[in-house]
C-alpha cells in the first residue's frame, strides 16, 4: 500500500519527485565523503607519514596536522602558482631536486611544531 502512494505521487509531481531523488542522492555522496574522510584521518597510521614525493601539498599539511599556510609558505606557493599535484610534480616544474622540497616542509613542520606545542 505504502509502495503504491508513492508511484502515484510521483506520477503526480515527478518533478518533485526528481529534486527530492537528487536531493537523496547528493546527502549520500557527501555523507559518505564525510565519513570516509573523517575516520581516515583519525587512523593513526595516516599521520606524520614520512614525506614522500607522491604526495600533494595538502596531503602533507593534512598528515601532519599543519596550517596549510605552514606547507604553502615553505614551498613559495601563492594564489597565482600553477596548481600541482604532487611534490614530485613541483620539483619538476621548478626545476629542483625533490628533496629539497621535502627538507623545506619537514624544517617548516618542525619550526611551526615547536612554536605551537
């Protein structure tokens, strides 16, 4: 009986009944992001991971649990720098050694780390 109402009434309004399917199908997009997000972050094993050049610039700051200031500013990263993905791809772009980004970030962690402790 309940299945029935609503056939009828999304044969009534189906515009309705569109909105409300994609209202429906947004929460449970950005619901499960959420969630994915929010325990994959409490897992220990994800924070202070040993900088890599595979990771981006706020994987690092989400890592390590810094302002994202802390990691633009210790790779000269502003408003109007190209969007890179990874530190690997940063180093190329400028032209340096990978490793010299990674010892930036780590002394900039340290620095911030031993002011706000």
């Amino acid at each position: 009986m309940a299945l029935r109402r609503i056939i009828t009434s999304v044969r009534r309004k189906p515009l309705l009944a569109l909105a409300f399917g994609l209202a429906v199908a947004v929460l449970v997009v950005f619901g499960a992001r959420f969630f994915m997000h929010s325990t994959r972050w409490d897992d220990p094993k994800f924070r202070d991971q040993k900088i890599e050049a595979w990771m981006t610039p706020g994987f690092v700051g989400h890592s390590w649990h810094v302002p994202k200031e802390v990691v633009f500013n210790a790779l000269d990263l502003t408003k109007d720098t190209p969007k890179v993905g990874s530190l690997d791809e940063l180093a190329d772009l400028r032209g340096v050694p990978v490793e010299d980004l990674i010892q930036k970030l780590e002394i900039a962690i340290a620095v911030f780390r031993s002011k706000h402790d």
